[in-house]
C-alpha cells in the first residue's frame, strides 16, 4: 500500500491586481515531509472554489503510476491531508474575510485608507 500525506504549511498572497481584481496566492505544504509549493491566480468572486482548488491542487500534485501486480495492497494509493476539514475551515474563514476587504475598497473614499488597505491585502498569509 503506498500512502502520501500532505500537510498544508502557510498560504500566501504574492500579488494583488486592482483592475483584475485577482490574487496571485502560493501555498506551501510538505509532502511526506518534503517541503513543496505551488503558485496559483484567482479571481476574487468565490472563497470556497479558491479553498476547493488549492485543496484539488495540492492532492493531484503528483501523478500516480499504478502497476500491475499479484498483490492487491501494492495496487492501493491513498493520497490526504492532514487534518483536512480544520484545514478548509481555516482557509474558508481567512478567504471570506479576504475577499470581503477586497469589496469593501469599492466604498472606499479617502485615499490614503484605500492605499493601506491595498497594501494590507497585498501582505495577507494564513500559517496552519
């Protein structure tokens, strides 16, 4: 039987664009204890497809060569994250409040707000 298990470390965004209205998010996690990462773009409209596809990412990060074999349990892979549904909640929560920011600069009119709220989103991590 062969087993991965990913542990999701940190989310980061690395970029924000305004006029896109994207995020430009890296997370790191480890893969039986081999530190990785993977580098996605997302539009700022659905916290839960962006915590689904991370999540979908991370899983099928790696391709899985099955071989034919007599033995039954060598044909089994079993692929998961650590403590998977506390995970998605905490990502859930950290992108809901994410992206409520991100709306709440449409009503923003004092500049100097706007810029440090920018800036402020610009700098957001969630460590797991």
């Amino acid at each position: 039987m062969n087993k991965t298990v990913y542990q999701i470390k940190e989310i980061v965004v690395k970029d924000y664009s305004r006029k896109e209205s994207r995020l430009l998010l890296t997370a790191k996690f480890t893969k039986n204890d081999v530190l990785d990462e993977i580098t996605q773009s997302y539009e700022t409209t659905n916290p839960a497809g962006v915590v689904n596809d991370i999540i979908l990412k991370i899983k099928s990060k790696d391709k899985i060569i099955v071989e034919d074999s007599d033995d039954i349990l060598n044909n089994i892979y079993i692929t998961r994250i650590e403590n998977e549904d506390e995970i998605e909640e905490r990502m859930l929560a950290f992108f809901s409040k994410l992206f409520d920011k991100i709306r709440s600069l449409r009503h923003e009119t004092v500049a100097g707000r706007y810029l440090n709220t920018i800036d402020d989103i610009k700098h957001q991590k969630l460590v797991l």
